[in-house]
C-alpha cells in the first residue's frame, strides 16, 4: 500500500528515522517457548480495581525472593533522588463501529494520523467480508469513513466529518485490549487513561501509570522521588505475541516518542550522580533506552523499534514498575531482561498461586535491575 508521508499534526507528529537501536550484548538462544507460563483465566482483570491506587505489588526483592505489598506502598520504596519517569501519551477513542452500504458490520481500529486536519487514517478493519476500494463505511449520521488504500487488515481511510476530535469523541470507543472480552463502558473512558495523560495518540494505556494518583506521586515526592515525563504512543502491537520461534528473529512494531529537554537533563544529571531512574512501565523503558546515545539522552521526536530481552545492553533504566504481561510477549521478555528469565518465570507463577490480578487492568510488579 502506497501511504502519504505524515506531516506534523496536533495530536501526531512526523518523526524521522531513529539510529539504529542499542545492540545486544550478546545472542541468547531463547526459543519463543521459553516465555510461556498458564494462567487460570479468572485471574484476568476485566475492571480496574475499584480505586485506582488498590492494585496489588509484588517486589522482586534485590537479595532474591519475593515480597507481597501494595501500590500505596510504593513512597516505602522511594529511595531519595530518585527519577520516576512517567508517560503522559493520552488513549484516543479511536475503536469505531460502522456499515458498509450493504448493511455488512465493520469494525475500525485508527492507528495513526497521516495529514495535519486528521482526516487521513491508517486503520485496522474487521468485518465478514474485507472492504474495498472506494467504499464508503457509515458510522454515524455525518461521519463516514471511505477505503482509500487497503493492504491484508491495513487499511488507509478518509473521515469525512465537520471536526473529527468531536466525532472520536461523540462516536468512538476506548480501545480495550482482546483479553478483556467486554465492550467499554463510561467508566473506561477514565479509568483506562492515567491521571497525567496530555498528549493524544496513542491506541493502547500505558498500563502501569494507571496506578498512580495525585496523592500517591505526592507522597512518593515527599520521600524524596522526582518525576519526569516522556511521551510514547503506545501502539496496538504491544499486545502481539511473538510469532517466531527464535526471539532474535522477531521484528518489533514501531512505536513514536517524544523526549522533552527538561526530561534528557535530569536524565543525564541522574546517571551522572548515581541516581536510580525509575521507569513506570515498559513505555517509558523503552523510549528512554531508545533515546540514549553516547552518554547522554537525545532530545526531539524519533521513532524505536527496540526490542529488549535477556542478553540487552543496558543504558538508562535501573528500576521498572510494570503490570504483568502476556505469554509469549515481548513485555515479559524486557521484564526478563531485567532480571533473569527464570526469576521473572517463578514471580510469575507466584503471581498466579497467590491470586494476583493479570495484564492492563490488573496488579503490578516493581523489580530492580541485576547489576
């Protein structure tokens, strides 16, 4: 499929081709099957908890072993100086139901932005039959959406509306994640979002700054944590499992990110001061990796394809908060390339026999990185 070149926008920007990623220090052999576990399907979280801070914590403890808290626990685990870096991306409405002039059900993901006004969509579709060129999908009385390029799922589409913020608004629904098997309610439309999100783009949460509240980051504050933001949109890739069966073989999806100058200063000025940098969730992980090169974090909007597990060179990141993640996913193999795959693999199946709550809407871990 021949696409546009995307140009800067107000919710999506244009960014140039990274550098090449960070290398691998050294080539693990892993099979995709060495990140496998089961999980009772019951311990799938289908809502948030009922308050946004009264997810469950299991620390990885720096000695070994392991112990059972709390998110508000988490100032108790501040250490002072420390630099917690947050992804303030804002989840768009962007799942959108509509029909052919057949009447044929379509289901529409928007992925990405492409032109200034966003009118122009590069899309998943779902529907019995796959759309073709030039049609036209109704999905509410002025808002259609027409097929103007296609490539297997891809699809690039054309909104025809009078403000298209409105019409994702008034229309769109809030991009749950398969596992959770319901349709979003009300509810989703805050509790699938975190209290610092500002900047719309992404089609995914990053799932473990849900936890987090104004009063949390406060008192985490007065125990001496920083905070610092990124942007990441996280992309609906972060749910795919790993296909391959050599992980080395795998092609990461793209994601696009953003580092403020603010946010590279303290960066710099923590690893040059033995300061722990502390990333809530593989997002800003990922984006703050990415951006390290020579010594120092870059500054601007680039594009990373990092993938990160056992055997990584690691840079920036020294402590991740993070949700527990799927099998076979590269989320669980950037855990393990934390600390150990096995180790990850056994708080796991702890996580399970101590009924912990799984994936976006679930409980959470904090582990330290192996020095």
């Amino acid at each position: 499929m021949e696409k546009p070149n995307p140009t800067k926008s107000s919710c999506f920007k244009a960014f140039p081709e990274t550098r090449p990623d960070p290398f691998i220090a050294f080539v693990m052999p892993f099979a995709v099957t060495d990140f496998d576990f089961s999980i009772p399907p019951e311990l799938i979280a289908k809502h948030p908890p009922a308050q946004r801070d009264g997810a469950r914590l299991l620390q990885l403890l720096v000695q070994g072993g392991l112990s059972d808290r709390n998110i508000t626990d988490l100032p108790q685990l501040v250490q002072p100086g420390d630099l917690w870096l947050i992804n303030d991306t804002r989840v768009i409405p962007s799942r959108l139901f509509g029909h052919k002039a057949s009447g044929g059900k379509v289901e529409l993901l928007l992925l990405e932005a492409l032109d200034d006004h966003q009118r122009r969509w590069r899309a998943w579709g779902k529907s019995n039959r796959p759309c073709k060129l030039g049609e036209q999908i109704s999905i509410a009385e002025g808002v259609v959406a027409e097929v103007v390029a296609r490539d297997g799922r891809e699809l690039e589409l054309e909104l025809a509306c009078e403000d298209v913020a409105s019409a994702l608004a008034q229309h769109g629904h809030m991009p749950l994640p398969p596992y959770i098997d319901r349709p979003d309610d009300i509810a989703d439309r805050t509790r699938y979002q975190t209290v610092f999100a500002t900047v719309p783009g992404a089609v995914a949460a990053p799932t473990a700054g849900l936890h987090l509240t104004g009063n949390l980051m406060a008192a985490m504050e007065h125990a001496g944590a920083q905070f610092a933001r990124i942007t990441l949109h996280v992309g609906p890739g972060t749910f795919q499992p790993v296909s391959v069966d050599r992980i080395g073989d795998h092609a990461m999806h793209a994601e696009h990110y953003t580092i403020p100058e603010a946010t590279a200063r303290s960066i710099t000025l923590a690893k040059a001061e033995g300061r722990r940098v502390v990333c809530v969730g593989t997002t800003s992980l990922r984006a703050i990796e990415s951006a390290w090169q020579d010594g120092e974090v870059r500054v601007g909007a680039f594009t990373s394809r990092l993938f990160i597990y056992p055997g990584y060179h690691w840079r920036v990141a020294d402590v991740l908060l993070t949700n527990f993640h799927l099998p076979r996913s590269t989320l669980l193999m950037l855990v393990a390339a934390m600390t150990g795959r096995e180790r990850v693999l056994a708080a796991y199946r702890h996580a399970v026999a101590a009924h912990y709550r799984f994936f976006s809407y679930g409980d959470a871990m904090f582990v330290e990185r192996d020095r």
